[in-house]
C-alpha cells in the first residue's frame, strides 16, 4: 500500500467524515459505513476488484467487510486495528486521535 501509483484494490475507508478530514491513507475513499448500503452499489461496480476497508480500530470495517462479502463482494479484507495500527506500525506521520 505505501509503493506510488494506482491500486489493484479500491481502499475505503469506513469511518464518519470528520475523521477523515482529520487523518486518512493515501488512495483512500470515504464511504462512511452506515451508508455502504446505499452507495457501495454505485461507487464499487466491480464485485471482483479486491477491496481493502479500514476504520479507527478495525471493528466497523470488519462489519463492512463481512457485509460487503454478504451481498457478493469476492475479495474483501479488513485492515486489522485500523488506521490506529497504521500510525503504530507502519507509519508515524499518520496523526493519532
């Protein structure tokens, strides 16, 4: 996810909109999770494109990774602890809060 350039996966980022005008990962796109229902059919065409989803701490991504595999998505994966582990483990410029 840190290599420059366009993606393999879309990246989507779960959380409300004021936390990610606070801090949020490169390539991400909002789709807070209590409207996934409502825009994942028209934002996330293809049910085949890998999708990673992150949250705070990773509990609201796991719901919508589990719902976004419910209703078809193939290849869905949760960013275990979030954009909190991030900033621990991969990157300490992504501010905490």
């Amino acid at each position: 996810m840190q290599r420059p350039g366009p993606r393999a996966f879309r990246l989507i980022d779960v959380r409300e909109e004021d936390e990610f005008r606070h801090c949020k990962l490169d390539w991400a796109e909002l789709i807070p999770l209590n409207t996934l229902p409502q825009q994942a059919p028209a934002r996330l065409l293809d049910l085949d494109r890998p999708i990673v989803v992150y949250c705070h701490h990773g509990v609201r991504s796991h719901h919508a990774a589990e719902w976004l595999r419910s209703v078809g998505y193939k290849t869905v994966f949760n960013l275990t602890g979030g954009i909190d582990a991030w900033s621990d483990r991969v990157d300490g410029r992504v501010p905490k809060y």
